[in-house]
C-alpha cells in the first residue's frame, strides 16, 4: 500500500551541510512529556523519533554549519527544556530506502 509521494532534495544543495543526531532527555521528568510538541517549529529538525533507552528522542537535525549546530542545540535545550547529546553524521551510505512487499 502506498503511503504517498515526495521529491527528495539533497540537503547539500540547499546550504545544509552538516547533519546530525541529536538525543533529548527532559531536565525535569515530572513535567509533561511535551517536547516534540514544542519543537516541531523549528525547522531544521527533519525528524522526531522516540526511543527506548537513557534519551526519550532522537532527532534527526541539517543546518549549514557547526556554528549554526550551537545555536540550535541552544535553541533546542531553552525551547523544551531539555538535556541534549549529539552524534554529527560524517557519511550516509543509505537512507530512505523502499520496503518491498
């Protein structure tokens, strides 16, 4: 069953160098559990998965440059609150691929 259609555009040819990892875990645990909700404006974040271990998200972030990755783990922390760590992507080898039935 398809899910729908997309182009896919490469990150690089659009000024976004660099890509990364970026796990997020609440500073405080006994507030609600909101934070995809409250970063979900911010566009340099591609993807919000929720994970099983120490990190309760993972994101998946594209911004031009290592500067600019400060000023969103910045932005990300202040916005929800929350604990980062990040893995920068040096190489894909794949991604995106198609299930076949």
């Amino acid at each position: 069953m398809l899910a729908g259609y997309a182009a896919r555009v490469n990150p690089e040819s659009v000024g976004q160098l660099l890509s990364a990892f970026v796990a997020i875990t609440p500073l405080d645990p006994s507030q609600p559990d909101d934070a995809p909700a409250r970063l979900e404006h911010i566009d340099a974040i591609e993807s919000c998965y929720s994970v099983a271990g120490e990190e309760s998200y993972v994101l998946l972030v594209r911004v031009p440059s290592p500067r600019a990755l400060e000023e969103l783990l910045q932005l990300i922390r202040t916005t929800a609150n929350v604990r980062t760590r990040s893995t920068i992507i040096l190489q894909t080898f794949y991604d995106g691929r198609q299930l076949v039935p």
